[in-house]
C-alpha cells in the first residue's frame, strides 16, 4: 500500500502534534514495513528527518515545494497542489494528521483519512482570537465533510466532533495515541539531574504556561503547603499566556527557591526527567487527551491530574482525580501521594497496567486495520 501524510508538523513540531505525527509514522516504518510511506511537508528538520530514517527499509520518501513560488506560499502548496503529486505518485490512501485535508483530494480515487485532535477552540472561544477560530473551524469542517473517515483521538473529541459540527457518529472512530518509544526503554535515572539541577524529590508539571493548563492553582497548592512542607516543582514548557502571570505569583509569594523551569529538553531528556519525578501533577482544565500521562505511567510515575471525563480516557484507574482548581483539595492530595511510598507503589503498579493500552504496536495496528478496511 502506498500511503501518504500530512508531515508538516511530523518534520518540523518539536511537541504535540509533531511528536504524535512522528511516533505514529516511526510505527508504521517499525511494524508494517512493507508499504510505502510518502512525506509531504513545507522543508524538514534535519534531526526529524534522521529519526525516521532510522526506522526506514527504502521505503520512506519526502515531498517538498518543488521551485521558489511554491517554497514562498508553501501554504497554498499544502492546501491545493500536493492532490495533483498523490494522484501522480499512485497513492492509495492520503492521512491528514492533523485536523486537514487537501482541496480536490475528494475528486480523486484516493483514499482519506482525517485526526481530531480537540475543538478547545470550540469548547474555550475565549482562550483563542476570533481569527484563528474561525481559521480552525473552516479548515477542520473542510476536511470532516470529504474524508472517508475521520479519526479522533479519544472518545471527549469524538463526541465534541458530534455536538459542534453535528458529524455523524459512524464517521468517526476513537483511535488513541502512544508516546514516544523511548518511554518504552527500561533505563534509570542518569546525570541529568545534575545537568538540570533537580532536586532528589519533586513535583512534575509538563505543559505550555496557558491559562488552560491551571499552573497558576498548582502554586497556589504547594504555597498552602509550604508552612508544613517545602516541595519543589519542576516545569518543564515554554510559551503560552500564562507566563509572565506565573513569575509574577512566584515571586509575591517567595516561591523561587520552590520552583524550577526547563524551557528546552528533547525527548530523550525529558523521559529522564519523568524518571526522576517523585509525581506529575497534570492541572490542566481540558485537553484533547492527555499524553503527559501516558509518559508518566511509562516512567514509573505517580499521576495526580483533573477530575474530568477526558483524563480518564488516558488515567483509567491508574490515576488520582481531583479538582484542579480547589487548590486546597489538590494540595491535601499532593501532600498524601507526595509522602505515602506504598501509594506511590500501588500506583505505579496500575499506571503499567493502564499503559498496555497505548504501545506503539497497538496504536499502528489499529490505524493500519482502519487503512486496509478503508482502501479494499
């Protein structure tokens, strides 16, 4: 089978969307090596490119904006003139990663698939500017109305898919995400921490610093505990609105001998960091599904993260579900998990049970399935 991605953010996003696009294609090229995979992308990172090379069998290829108008509106080349190069490359089936489709791809007889992530822009308008959500929506309703099937990333964004833009339930189809496979890698704790300066216990909070992710209740817990007890945290992001609002509360309320910030780290640093962690606390309001919880359950860390359906999804039983904006409650449950080492234990134990549900290999078996059902 040949088969084709929208890699822009696979070969160019350092996070989110480009750690799913790259793990899931590293997956393909790992378990089912006989197809073809085909890249389409705006120009690639040089390291990106070497990472999947490493798992390709000559069955890899790229496809960029072939002279300099293309490269100019390399926008425009994604949009309305890659359908011309699948139809001339005989691609069977075209994966939109990430929430679009190419113009005119719908008049072929090629194949395709569409992920959804989330519709926060739907769910917190106000989070976002009216531009960019009305951007968001075009392109996300363009491609739900001429894909073959679209893909949602958990049950929270199949049902949003539903009740925003009124898609028919049976088109579309709940496939989660995995982590990066170096999660799966049994190792221990390395130089790193002397690297970073970590302390030998602390809190782990991973995310952007926007208002949705709630960093701001996460301080306000560990204040309320500081008489008592004097946790660090580590936060490992960059960006986001939030930030200066945080280093502002940081700094009326002492807390910088409490708090530690990592803006850049690659996987294989951030996986040792997770390893380190005595929990991660996952605050944020809403997200698409979660994966930082995922990578905690693959590092033998504890989870303390919100009580809200969407959580759940990645948590199962394996996690510990509070309001995340009581910072008195979230600072008693942090207290409890943070000194009670057989709670630690115990849930360590059920996060490696939970993880079984989101390995690489499923998640591509599970994708390669819906392909092979698709293009027959």
């Amino acid at each position: 089978m040949k088969i084709a991605f929208d890699a822009k953010r696979a070969l160019l996003n350092h996070s989110g969307l480009g750690n799913y696009s790259r793990n899931l294609v590293m997956s393909f090229l790992q378990y089912f090596p006989a197809s073809q995979y085909h890249l389409f992308s705006p120009k690639a990172n040089t390291h990106f490119k070497k990472e999947l090379e490493e798992k390709a069998q000559k069955n890899l290829m790229y496809h960029f904006p072939q002279n300099t108008i293309q490269k100019i509106f390399s926008a425009w080349w994604r949009r309305r003139l890659i359908t011309p190069q699948l139809t001339k490359n005989k691609i069977n089936l075209y994966h939109g990663l990430s929430h679009e489709l190419p113009i005119g791809i719908d008049k072929t007889d090629i194949k395709t698939i569409v992920t959804i992530h989330d519709l926060i822009f739907e769910r917190y308008p106000s989070y976002y500017p009216w531009i960019d959500r009305f951007f968001y929506a075009q392109k996300i309703k363009h491609a739900c109305k001429i894909a073959n099937q679209i893909v949602a990333i958990s049950e929270q964004t199949k049902a949003d898919l539903i009740q925003f833009y009124q898609i028919p339930a049976d088109k579309i189809k709940v496939i989660y995400q995995s982590c990066d496979s170096v999660y799966y890698q049994k190792k221990a704790p390395s130089t790193l921490l002397s690297r970073f300066q970590l302390p030998a216990q602390f809190i782990l909070c991973v995310g952007t610093f926007s208002q949705r992710k709630n960093h701001i209740t996460l301080l306000k817990a560990v204040l309320l505990l500081k008489e008592r007890q004097q946790i660090k945290i580590v936060f490992v992001g960059k960006g986001g609105d939030c930030y200066e609002r945080i280093q502002s509360f940081i700094a009326e309320n002492k807390l910088q001998e409490q708090v530690i910030f990592i803006d850049k780290c690659d996987v294989n640093e951030l996986r040792e960091i997770y390893l380190a962690a005595t929990l991660l606390v996952y605050p944020s309001e809403f997200e698409g599904f979660g994966i930082p919880i995922i990578e905690a359950f693959a590092s033998n860390t504890p989870v303390i993260t919100t009580d809200k359906p969407i959580f759940k999804e990645a948590g199962g039983e394996a996690a510990i579900y509070v309001d995340t904006m009581n910072a008195a409650l979230l600072a008693s449950n942090i207290s409890n998990l943070y000194n009670d080492e057989s709670l630690q234990q115990e849930m360590i134990a059920k996060g490696r049970k939970q993880l079984l549900l989101f390995t690489p290999e499923k998640i591509a078996n599970d994708y390669m399935s819906l392909y092979q059902n698709i293009v027959s």
